[in-house]
C-alpha cells in the first residue's frame, strides 16, 4: 500500500502534538484521582462520587466529546472547504446556541429528577449502606451543569482541530484537570473544617474544571476570526445534517453506556470498594486510550472529512489504514507493558493516604483485565471517524449493540469466579468483539485494505515490544544485583564500567 507521504506526514505531526497535550491532560488526571485516592481512598464517599459523575459523565459522551464532537466536525469541514467563512461561521453559531438551550433543559431535569436517576443506577446492596445514596443524590445535582461547559467545550475543539488547530484543544483536559484539582482539593479541606463533606469540594472543582476547560480554548478560537452571531434556526441544512449523523451514533454511544450502567450495577453489588477499584484502573487504562487512540482519531477526522467531501476515497481509505496500523504499533507494546508492571504503577501512582496495600493488589488485577482490550479500544476510536466521514453511522451503531451482548454475556459467566475482575474483562471482550465487527464492515465497504500492511504494523509493534522489555527487564535485574552488592556481578560491572571509560 501506497500512502502519500504528506497525508501520512500530516496525520503523524497532528497526533504528536495532540499526544504530547494528552499525555499533559492524562497525567494531571491520574493526579487527580492521586488526590481522590489520598483523601478518600477506595470506600463510601468515592463509590458515591463515581456513580454520580457517571450520569453527567455518560451524556457527555453523548452529546458532547462523543456524538456532537465527531458530526460537527464532519459537517463543519465540509462547509469550511467548499461553502466559504459565511456559511461556516453561521453553522457554528447556530449549532453553539442550539447546543446551550437543550443542554440546559436535560441539565434541569436531570437535577430535579437526580433522586431516581440514582436508585436506577445502583443495587440493592449500594440503597442498604446508611446516607450513601443521599450523599450520591447531593453530588449528583451538583455536577449535572459539567454537560453544558463540555458539550460546549466539544464543539469550540472541532472549530479549532478543523482549522488545523491541534494542541490547545487537546490541552484542554488539562485545564479541567488542573480546575478539579485546585479547586477541588482547597474546597474539600474548607468544607471538612466546617464539618460538611470533603468528597462535595470534589464535586464543585469537577464543575470549576469544565468551565476552565471551555475558557481555555476561546483566545484560541478568537484567533482563527471566528464570528459569532447569535441565532437560532432549527431548518438550518447544516444543523439538520448534524443531527441525522448524530441521532444513529446517539443510540449507538448509548448502547455503550449500557455498558457502563451494567457494570456499575453488578459492581455496586460486590465487596465495597469495587467501584472504586475499577473507577481507578479504568482511569489509569485511559492514558494510553487517549495518547494513542484518541491522538489519532481528532488528527486523522478532518483529513477524512475533507477526502470524503471531494470524493477522494483512495486516498481515504489509505488515510484510515495508516491510521490504523499506528494505532496497532502503539497499543500493543503498551499492553505488554500495562500487565507486567501493573502492581508497581498502581503502587506508586497511588498507594498514599486512604489508599492501602489491598486497594493497590485490587486495582491492578482490574488494570490487567482492561489492558487486553487496549488495541481494540484505541482501533475502534480510529475505526468510528470513518464512518462519520462517508456519513454512514447504523454500523458503529450496530457494533455497539453486539459489544452490549458480548458485555452482558462475559459478567455472567465470569462474575462469581473473578469478581470486580469480570466487569474489566466484560469491557475488553465488548471492545474486541465491536473491532472485530467494524474492521470486517470496513473491508467491505472500502473494497479491501492491505491486510499486510496491517500485518507488517502488528509484527514490528510486537518485536519493539519484545526488545524493549528484555531490554529493561535485564536492567532492572542487573541494577538490583549491583544494589545487592552480589561480589561476583559487582566485580564484572565494575570491569565494564572500566573498559567503557578507557
């Protein structure tokens, strides 16, 4: 396979940059949750927080980073390439007060009906704990405005990454995590010495942090002459465009966030601290998402936008296998990686406060059963803006049904025998069987891709793993010898040293 070299060139220098903002934002996250897992460890006021940023949490997904996100930046790079500033400016008004008016409606309902949002998303066994689901009701209410400062915050990125703009948008996380970090922790031990609880401090940085992390991307889209001119057209072709890609991919996201209510149930209904455990790992497994899949995914849409809309689908189909085969040189490795050293990451990330031995041990199983899914999940963030592109979306749609089977299926079978485990594992089998499905659709659909290609990227990722971890493996073992003081290792590393420096 032929792929121009400047497409691939584009696509490589754009995910860079948005891996480099990542990396920022994911390591200011687990930073974060540092912050979360020193102050409440893994037990009652952070399994209420986890459920409850779940609600908000899912219909970002939906509306926001995940629908809104990939349908606007279809359409609006369309528009910025054949209809001219006008008509483009005009869009994103439209689609920004549109946006800001239904949001504020499901965030008023979701405040006034917190209450039965709650006891639909939790066991009997979560009900039973005394104050927890009234704890999780408070904080619930607290974070359902988080939708609007996201979803918003969603569409000013596609503005920025259609114009070229890559790495203040991804550096956006950053100034959320950096929000929730400061003005959640200074709020927890203000509201604690006043007696109220110090888990609600979290709650408000969590709102602080999404409005920073709106705030931060506007001088950048000041730059870029945007115009902003408040209307509201609901006939707009544009706006009705966008709502037709997003409605299939709604039902579709959404199926996926069945997932994340199937798994909070059984997990509610475990040991305490199952969520917790899981919210953890689950966390800490977004890392690698992020700067690998995500980093690909926001570089390679607007490039296939844009050879969508001139009908460019060589090229097109080239771009997605690129894309893809970066993917599977970077994910695989990572895995490797993420399972041999699981214990001491999870150990020294977070192992602080609250936070115990125990919690560590049962983190990191958690992280390992994640990890398998790793390849497939960063594949499929790849794999779906494809399908924005030839505005075609009942297939991530169906995908995401088979994945919500294949999720429901694993937790059975496996829930008594691996616990908080299973819902991990359900997550990686649910993510590999929807890779599975989309690849097949996709060599349909693009009259096949070289699969060789493909396979060229998998043995190389395979073999740089391999190289890398015999390589530190063997270090670490020889710097714990010398350590040791073993004599006979000291003396033949003492010989090398001195040959190396004659």
């Amino acid at each position: 396979m032929q792929q121009p070299a400047e497409d691939t060139g584009k696509i490589a220098r754009s995910a860079s940059k948005v891996s480099i903002a990542v990396m920022c934002s994911r390591v200011l996250g687990l930073v974060r949750e540092q912050a979360f897992a020193v102050l409440f460890g893994a037990g009652f006021a952070f399994d209420a927080f986890v459920v409850a940023f779940r609600i908000p949490n899912l219909l970002r997904d939906l509306f926001g980073e995940g629908a809104l996100s990939a349908a606007f930046v279809t359409v609006f790079s369309d528009y910025d390439e054949t209809r001219g500033p006008e008509a483009t400016w005009k869009l994103a008004s439209n689609v920004i007060v549109f946006i800001t008016i239904l949001l504020s409606i499901i965030t008023l309902l979701g405040i006034l009906f917190a209450d039965k949002i709650v006891l639909a998303l939790v066991d009997a066994d979560f009900e039973k704990i005394p104050d927890k689901v009234a704890l999780t009701h408070l904080l619930t209410m607290i974070m359902f405005p988080f939708l609007i400062f996201i979803s918003l915050s969603s569409v000013v990125m596609g503005i920025l990454n259609t114009k070229g703009r890559f790495f203040i948008p991804a550096l956006a996380s950053s100034f959320f995590n950096l929000g929730s970090i400061i003005g959640g922790v200074s709020l927890a031990f203000l509201l604690s010495k006043n007696g109220q609880p110090s888990i609600v401090g979290m709650a408000i940085g969590t709102l602080m942090g999404g409005l920073l992390q709106l705030g931060g991307q506007l001088p950048s889209l000041l730059r870029t002459d945007f115009k902003f001119k408040p209307h509201l057209n609901l006939k707009d072709p544009g706006l009705q465009r966008i709502l037709k890609l997003m409605a299939p991919a709604v039902f579709g996201l959404a199926a996926l966030q069945i997932n994340v209510f199937i798994n909070t149930y059984f997990a509610s209904s475990l040991q305490e601290g199952s969520l917790s455990w899981l919210n953890y790992a689950f966390r800490f497994f977004q890392l690698p998402v992020g700067v690998f899949g995500v980093a690909i995914s926001v570089a390679t849409l607007p490039l296939l936008s844009r050879q969508a809309a001139t009908k460019d689908f060589a090229r097109l189909k080239n771009t997605f296998t690129s894309s893809l085969t970066m993917a599977f040189s970077l994910t695989i490795p990572a895995t490797v990686g993420l399972i041999l050293l699981a214990d001491p990451i999870i150990r020294i990330i977070f192992e602080h406060g609250s936070f115990s031995a125990i919690d560590t041990f049962k983190t990191a199983e958690a992280l390992r059963f994640y990890v398998l899914g790793l390849f497939a999940y960063a594949s499929v963030k790849v794999m779906v803006p494809v399908f924005y592109a030839l505005g075609d979306t009942r297939y991530p749609v169906a995908g995401s049904f088979l994945a919500v089977g294949a999720n429901i299926l694993i937790i059975l079978l496996s829930i008594t025998s691996l616990q908080h485990k299973a819902m991990a594992l359900s997550i990686s089998g649910a993510m590999t069987v929807n890779f599975l499905f989309l690849g097949l659709i996709l060599y349909r659909k693009l009259e096949g891709f070289s699969l060789s290609y493909l396979a060229t990227g998998l043995f190389l990722s395979e073999l740089a793993g391999i190289f890398f971890f015999v390589l530190s493996g063997a270090a670490v073992y020889g710097i714990a010898l010398y350590l040791l003081k073993l004599h006979e290792f000291k003396m033949l590393a003492d010989k090398m040293l001195g040959k190396i420096k004659g």
